[in-house]
C-alpha cells in the first residue's frame, strides 16, 4: 500500500526521543522529509545525525512559550530557503507530539501545577498551529498526540488528564475551523507505550513481584495489572507510528475530527 507520502514535508515536535523519534524514522522510510523538533539546543541536530537521514532536518525552540514558537518558525522558514525548497513554505503535515505527564494528586498538586501542564500539553500545540496553519496546503494534515486517559482518566495526575482532555476538544474544534479548506485534524490517543523509560521502570516493579527478569517474561503480568487490556500486552511505538502515518496520507482524507485510541481496546466503550 503506498502512502504517498514521499517528498512531503512533516514537522514532529519533541521528536528527538521517544515516540516522536518513531514517528520521524516511520516518515523517513516512507521517503518524507522530517523536521524533528527539540525543545533544546543540540538535541535535534544529534537526533537527525542518529537518523543518518538527509531528508532529517533540525529545529529547536521551547514550545511552551511565544518566543520559542516564534523561533521554531523562523528555523523552519530558513531551513526552506537553505534547502531549496518550493511550495512557497509549504508544510504538508503537523504533528504534535510534544507533551509530558507529571505525577501528582488532587491533594498536592499546586494551581501553578496545573497551568505548566496545561501550556505544556495543550498551549504549545496552539501556538505551533497559529504559526503553521498558514503554510499548510488545502489537503494539510494536521495530527495531535493525546492519550486515552482524556476519555478514560484516573484519580492520579489529575492536571495531566485535564490538559489531554482539553487536546481533545481543541482538535475538534479546530477540525471545524479548517475542514472547509480540506484540512483535516485528528487526534491519536495511546494507551501504554512501550518506550525504554516505560520498560526500565515497570519492569523493576516486576522483579519486585517476581514476575520475571525481563520485560517479555514479564509483560503479560505487567499488563494485567498495570494496563489491562483484551489484547493482553503493551503498545510498540511503532504500532502508534502506523496510525499517525495512516492518518497523514490522502487515504484518511475523510477521516477529520477523530479521537482514535491505539489501546488494544482498553477503553472498552464507544
């Protein structure tokens, strides 16, 4: 199945790790050129020279304030003009990835708690799409990373939670604002993701509770009482990767305003 997606210009913000990373290398063999967003100096450029990819090319900018979007942009504008690029600045397709949870309890968390999360998680993807918006063609895409715990949250990280589900509207509001330019916007919300850092830490709780010494002895376990699910195991990244790839290409062109759930059916409502 071809995506089409060859020569396309992506930008991921916070792809210098994690997911985000994925998300990048998933564009690059698909033969996409991918501007992957750091918040800090530095970090992009030694996630693009880890990509080994020409078609990587570097931005950086805190997100979570004006100055930074401003910067982002900038780069972006310039990189265009170093590259040679046509199109008039033409990006084919945002994603914003970029977000962070942080532990925390009705009980503890300060009101100054739940504005950080609420510039990192929902803010910086207004400032991004109020700076980019202009450059995307009329079959733009525009594609939010959430989580299910906007439609499904917990009592803990109630601040995190609260943001996502503030994503969540947003994306179908903006869906309306930009659908009659055939620009569409959806939002992929995943459960569990199997990162490193997720592996690293639940698999010390399963040596503690003698599940096993890795993460595959361990996973089933894991997920039964950490993330359970019919599918009985954990997200890759790749899996994630798939959906926003699939969402990016003209043969989502109607699918617009979706809050799409990668949780091997966790979320066990309609």
């Amino acid at each position: 199945m071809d995506l089409n997606l060859e020569n396309k210009n992506v930008l991921i913000t916070g792809s210098n790790r994690g997911t985000g990373n994925d998300i990048a290398k998933a564009f690059l063999e698909e033969g996409a050129r991918v501007f992957v967003h750091s918040l800090s100096e530095g970090a992009s450029e030694s996630a693009c020279e880890a990509l080994a990819n020409d078609l990587a090319l570097p931005l950086w900018g805190d997100i979570t304030t004006d100055a930074g979007a401003d910067q982002v942009l900038t780069q972006y504008l310039a990189q265009h003009l170093a590259q040679h690029l046509a199109h008039e600045h033409q990006l084919d397709v945002l994603i914003n990835n970029y977000g962070e949870a942080r532990r925390g309890k009705w009980s503890t968390t300060s009101t100054e708690d739940w504005i950080k999360l609420y510039d990192i998680n929902t803010l910086s993807i207004v400032r991004m799409v109020q700076r980019f918006l202009p450059h995307l063609p009329n079959n733009g895409r525009i594609i939010n990373l959430g989580t299910i715990g906007s439609t499904k949250p917990n009592n803990i990280m109630p601040h995190y939670y609260a943001a996502k589900g503030a994503l969540a509207t947003l994306t179908v509001s903006l869906s309306k604002e930009v659908g009659p330019r055939g620009i569409t916007v959806n939002l992929v919300s995943p459960g569990l993701i199997r990162t490193p850092e997720v592996e690293s830490s639940y698999l010390e709780r399963a040596k503690k509770e003698g599940w096993g010494d890795s993460f595959e002895e361990a996973e089933a376990k894991i997920t039964e009482n950490y993330f359970p699910n019919p599918l009985g195991r954990i997200a890759t990244r790749r899996e994630v990767s798939s959906v926003v790839l699939f969402l990016s290409s003209n043969l989502a062109s109607f699918v617009n305003g979706q809050n799409i759930r990668v949780d091997g059916g966790a979320v066990d409502y309609v």
